[in-house]
C-alpha cells in the first residue's frame, strides 16, 4: 500500500516547523536538502549540506560541515500579495494579506520525492491551488529539480516570479564563506564561493524555466530570474527550477567548476523534467529491491523500518569513498557533522547487509584516516592506530574539550575525545562485519587488515600490565554518564575480541595474501614478540564480573554508587540525567545507553552462556535511562534474543519513532542516524535473528512479535541476493 511509503503533513503545522524540515529532508548521498519552503518561512532553519565541505570558521570551537547556499527560492507574488504561509483560519479570515485555505506536504519515500499542496488566496480574491515538487537526483549526485505548477482556482490573477539561489546562509551564525561571485543572464544564475579556512570552492547555478520573458536582476546581492505573466480563470502554468553543484572535491581544477555547472544544466534542460524524474524514481527502485522490510499485521512498524532506512540511503555516499556520514547524517547542524561511533556499529551494518558498495566506501573514508588516527596515538604517547572520537575531514580529534555555555553560566568538560577509546575497536568490529558478509578479500587485503591491525597495536600499547593481570584506566564506554573510569567491561572486552581476531587475521593473511602478510608485518612491525604480547593480553585482562551474581560489573565500584530507580521516573521527556543534574547522576547507576547490554549484542554467547546474558540484561535494563536515541534499538535486539518478546517490541517501536515522533526533543537538529541503523539490526539481528555461524553460512531464528503475521527482506552474502520470509503460526 503506497500510504505506507509515505510521510504526511496535513494541515501545516508551524509550531513543529524545525521538526517537519528535519523529517522531510530529501538528498541523494551527496548532498542533503532539509524540508523547508521555496517562499522561506519565519524561523526556519534552511540547510543544505554537502559532503566532505568542513571548515573551522573564527569563534567556533572546532570545524564543522557547513552549510551550502540555498538552492530552493522560488518566491510567488500573487496579484501583488507575496505568497506565504500565513493565516490558516478562515473562519476569521483577515482580507489583507492573502490567506492559505488547504495546505498537504508529502514525502514519497519510495521515490525520493517531496510534494507540497497549496490553496492560496490572495488580497485581491483570486485564489490559486499550487503544487511544489522537488528532489535530488539519485542517478545524479550533481543535479536537483524543482517544479511548481500553479493553478487558477477563481479570478484571473497575475503571477510574478523570482527564482534564486541564496548565499547569505550561516552556521548558527558562523560564516564560513567568502569570496562569494554572484552572477546570472536571462533564465541562469549562478553562485561560486569558498570556504573561508579550509579553502574548498563551491559552485552552483540554476536554470528557471516558465512563462513569460525571464530576465537577471540582482537585489542585495542577489542574482533573481525574474519573470512575470497572467493566468485565465482554471488556466495553469508550470515552472521547473533545476540546479547544479559542484565543488573542488569533484574536480581538481577550481576554475573548471562554472563550466561544469552550465555544461549539466544544459543537459538536464535538454532532457527534461519528467524524464530526469522518471530516471531518478528508477534507480531509488534499484535501492529498494535490498534495502526494504516488508512487515505484515503492524503498519506502524512497517512505515518506521522504512522510513529509518530512508535517511540512510539519502545519507550514505555512493560515489565517494573519502567521506563518511555524521552523526545527525545530512539533515541538520547538530553535531557539527561529525563522524562518530555511530557510523560503524549503528549505520554500516544495515549497508553491509543491504548495499555493501556503499558500506565499502563508509569504511574506505576510516582507512584514508590513517595518518590522523596515527596522529593521534604518537601525540598521546602510544603505538599504532588511536582513532578520534569526533572526525571530519582530516582525520585528527575534533571533539570540542568543553561544552557551550550551560543555562546557570558553566561549561562542562568534554572527555569523550580523550578517553572514549573504543571507537578503535568499533571501527575494526565494522570491518571485520563487513568482510564476513560480504567475501570481499580484495578490501581486506588492500585496507580493511591494516585499520584491523594497527588499532591492535594502538590497544597493545595502551593497556596497562598490573595487579599480576593487564588492565585500562582512564576510559568511557558506551556509558557517557560514567567518565573517567577503570576497567570497563565493554573495553576491556571488546579489547580482547579485537586483539584475538588480529591474531587470527594474521593467521588468514599468511595463508591466503603472504606478500601482504609480509608487507603489513613490515609496515606496522609486527613482530613476533608484539603478537606474544597480544596473546598474553587476551590471556590476562581483566573482565569484571560477579562469580556470586553472574553478571558483568559496568565497571568496579558500580554498585557502590547511589542506586536510582529509573522506571519510576515516568512519564518524562527529560533525561534522568537533566531532571538529577549532571554532578549528581554521575555518581549513580543511572546509565545513559546500553553498555553491557551492548558487549551482549556484538558477541553474543560468545560473551557468555544464556543464564549469564540474561542476568546481564535484568539488571542493566531497569538502571538504564536511554538518554542517547543509540540505546532502545540495542535493548530491543538484545530482548529480543533472551527471550523477552514484550520488551524487545516496545524497544523496537521505541526506536522507530525517535525522530518520527521527536522523542528526544531534538529532531530539530538532524536525524539520529544511529537510531536508524539500530532499527534495522533490532529487526533482522533481534526479532528475526539472523547472523552467520562459525563457517560463514547464514542462519536464523525467528522471534516475531505474537501481532505479527510475517517479515520478509533480502540481504547480499558474499555477493548474493539472499531473500527470507518469516512468518507467524496462524
């Protein structure tokens, strides 16, 4: 049923406008554009971002991806009453200024498209029905298209135009722009900048195509195609808007971008609107022939899985292997566009399973990092490999060592980029996925082995021999509400893992790549004394855990801390952290997100016999405060595999509908990217419990909620489409 692929509005609703942009967000893997309107509107927050184009502006603490003008202006003056959206209550119409009698917003998630529907009535009584339509060309990354036809209702009213490209755009009020060439003739203009530190060029340029004669006209800086014309009573006219973009990352030659621009335009005039729409629309198909799940008997869930999934097709970049996506992907400023953790355990996997060429480029960016992370270990006295908790474009730590400025005047310390030292090994559990889904040697040999490898010898050097045993100090885990502490379970684990399938890859090189077994043991000095060492770590670190209880201990001294009972603090839209305060919720066992509870989802019975996970779970489960959109889906996929059916659905739902419902109240800034990407691995890990065995092969072990009639989806193994399809006891 299409109504299932389909995001609604309707009526309009200005007091979620800043949500709405976020959720209406169209973008191709190259660029995103956020839902905000052609006209503009009071309080908007208009954001297009591209991939790859950070900069440090003066006054910002650290670089951030920026923002790129404004590709969608079309404003529409009716009769002399500027289109806008204003007055919706017609029951005490004002006469002046025009009014909107019906207003329906669509996004097709099927095809990528965004529709907004329109009954405008002007001062002087004409009313018109306009219908804007827009999207960024999947089978172009350089290419956007616009078309509004606009409809004589009642009166024959004159419609005049103005289509532009905007440059005045900020960051929060960060410029990051400079050396702005405006320029235009007839139906084009066009825009070229730069960043003011990083020194990328960006070039755009729009074509106007409409009734009447088109002229270029600038105002305040602004290049405008100008026309105007007049509508018969049930006449219509059509305008298609198509825009092009490129930068200094798409052509080494700078000055070789105006040519581009105009050269595409030329082109997507030539072919046309509804036959670059038809093109488009058929390769979002190709998209979707993997990357959907069908779920019968819950129409929620069904449009949630799509929807997420949606965000990270949009997001993830198909044609470039030297970018990755940010926490808060393309659709917004929060998190300054930073990658995070959250791409390689939250976003990749559901690529990896669905659309791995674009799960190789994901991790293709971390291996062009390299040098950064390497960077960052010699600078903080250690081997091999440290990856940086925030990066961008270079590679180098980019997380801000204080936060902005608190509502009582403080700024708190932000140890993340210090101490949260298991991205190393979450950017190696995402290559090693990668691989064993997809039998693609080629990227291990060449790249995937070396990040595996040298963050081995990073965590080589970084654990501590004491205590007759090997222990980490100084570190953060999943857990950010606990800073600072020693010997987290979940690092030291995951260390073990990690230095554990190092020694086995190596093992893999030797037999089936020995030149390159060679040149990496070369390379990163892998000796055979270093290899011992990992071998004797494995063997020695320290697990926490609890012989009497048979849990896991968070860390030592956890339960000593004051014992919060979260589940009582219901309802609430606030954190437990923001109702306690941050000095206090430190010293509790509240947890932000799944910590242990996350170690059981990445090793599952490897971790530990079933009892054991189980007792993990129940008494992590009711201390955790979800205060991070990454921890629902986690539970859901973990519940789902102890057995605990009504906890694993209401995580699950939980999940799907952070941003659809803005349950962290800060959809505003972007889409949660790895609550995405957690919903689909709650689904297929969790509910239908699909993994590979120790040869490789797939299997699952279906656990579908009892309202559920069935799931179907495909994935590629090792190169395959595979399709399964599970379904409920009638």
């Amino acid at each position: 049923m299409r109504r299932l692929w389909t995001l609604e509005e309707f009526p309009f609703h200005p007091e979620r406008l800043n949500h709405c942009e976020t959720l209406f967000t169209i973008g191709n893997g190259y660029l995103a554009t956020r839902g905000t309107f052609e006209e503009g509107y009071t309080g908007e927050l208009s954001t297009t971002m591209v991939h790859g184009i950070f900069n440090h502006a003066k006054g910002v603490l650290v670089p951030e991806l920026v923002n790129s003008p404004n590709w969608l202006p079309i404003h529409l003056t009716i009769d002399g009453t500027p289109f806008r959206l204003i007055n919706q209550n017609v029951t005490t119409l004002n006469p002046t200024g025009g009014a909107v009698l019906g207003y329906r917003r669509t996004l097709d998630l099927y095809t990528g498209v965004l529709t907004r529907e329109v009954l405008f009535r002007a001062e002087s009584g004409s009313i018109v029905r306009l219908v804007f339509e827009r999207f960024a060309c999947l089978h172009d990354d350089h290419l956007m298209a616009q078309h509004v036809q606009i409809v004589a209702v009642d009166g024959t009213p004159v419609i005049e135009v103005d289509s532009f490209i905007d440059h005045r755009v900020s960051n929060n009020e960060a410029q990051h722009w400079t050396d702005v060439a405006v320029g235009g003739a007839g139906p084009r203009t066009q825009v070229i900048t730069r960043t003011n530190q990083s020194g990328y060029t960006l070039g755009m340029a729009a074509h106007l195509i409409a009734p009447g004669a088109i002229n270029t006209v600038m105002e305040n800086g602004v290049a405008l195609s100008r026309t105007h014309f007049t509508l018969q009573l049930q006449e219509s006219a059509d305008l298609y808007k198509y825009t092009t973009i490129f930068t200094s990352r798409d052509l080494a030659d700078p000055t070789q971008i105006g040519g581009a621009l105009h050269q595409k335009l030329d082109e997507a005039v030539a072919e046309g609107f509804s036959h670059l729409q038809s093109r488009h629309e058929r390769e979002w198909a190709h998209y979707w022939d993997t990357s959907d799940v069908q779920i019968e008997g819950d129409e929620a869930s069904q449009f949630a899985v799509r929807f997420t999934m949606y965000h990270i097709l949009i997001s993830a970049p198909r044609h470039d292997d030297d970018v990755s996506i940010g926490a808060k992907t393309l659709s917004g400023l929060g998190y300054k566009g930073h990658v995070f953790w959250d791409t390689e355990l939250f976003i990749l996997p559901p690529l990896t399973l669905t659309q791995p060429k674009l799960a190789r480029n994901l991790l293709m960016y971390r291996y062009h990092r390299l040098a950064g992370a390497r960077h960052k270990a010699q600078a903080n006295g250690y081997e091999g490999a440290m990856f940086p908790w925030e990066s961008t474009d270079t590679g180098e730590e980019t997380t801000p060592q204080w936060s902005d400025v608190q509502p009582d005047g403080s700024r708190i310390r932000i140890w993340t980029g210090d101490s949260e030292q298991h991205i190393c090994t979450d950017v190696a559990y995402g290559v090693l996925q990668y691989w064993r889904w997809t039998g693609d040697d080629e990227f291990l040999i060449k790249y995937g082995a070396e990040i595996v490898l040298d963050t081995a010898v990073f965590w080589g050097s970084r654990v501590e021999e004491k205590n007759d045993r090997y222990e980490i100090s100084q570190q953060i885990g999943p857990d950010e509400y606990h800073e600072n502490i020693d010997n987290s379970v979940f690092t030291n684990r995951m260390v073990v893992w990690h230095l554990s399938e190092a020694l086995k890859l190596m093992e893999w090189l030797k037999s089936h790549a020995s030149t390159d077994a060679k040149r990496l043991t070369d390379a990163l000095h892998l000796t055979p004394e270093r290899l011992a060492k990992w071998q004797d770590i494995i063997q020695r670190m320290y697990i926490p855990f609890d012989l009497e209880k048979q849990i896991h201990i968070q860390f030592p001294g956890f339960f000593d801390m004051e014992f919060i009972p979260v589940p009582h603090y219901e309802p609430r839209t606030l954190s437990v952290q923001a109702i306690l305060g941050h000095s206090r919720s430190i010293q509790t066992q509240v947890i932000k997100q799944a910590d242990v509870v996350m170690l059981m989802a990445l090793l599952g019975e490897e971790l530990a016999s079933m009892p054991v996970l189980l007792n993990n779970f129940n008494t992590y489960f009711p201390r955790t405060d979800h205060g991070s959109s990454l921890s629902p889906a986690i539970h859901a996929w973990v519940a789902a595999r102890l057995g605990l059916a009504d906890i694993a659905i209401d995580m699950f739902e939980h999940a799907g509908s952070i941003d659809l419902n803005d349950n962290k109240g800060n959809v505003r800034d972007g889409i949660h990217g790895a609550a995405c990407g957690g919903t689909y691995q709650a689904l297929v890990f969790g509910i239908c419990g699909l993994k590979l065995d120790a040869n490789g092969e797939l299997t699952a072990d279906p656990q579908l909620p009892s309202h559920w009639k069935s799931v179907s989806f495909n994935v590629n193994h090792r190169g395959q489409k595979k399709h399964f399809r599970f379904t409920n006891p009638a």
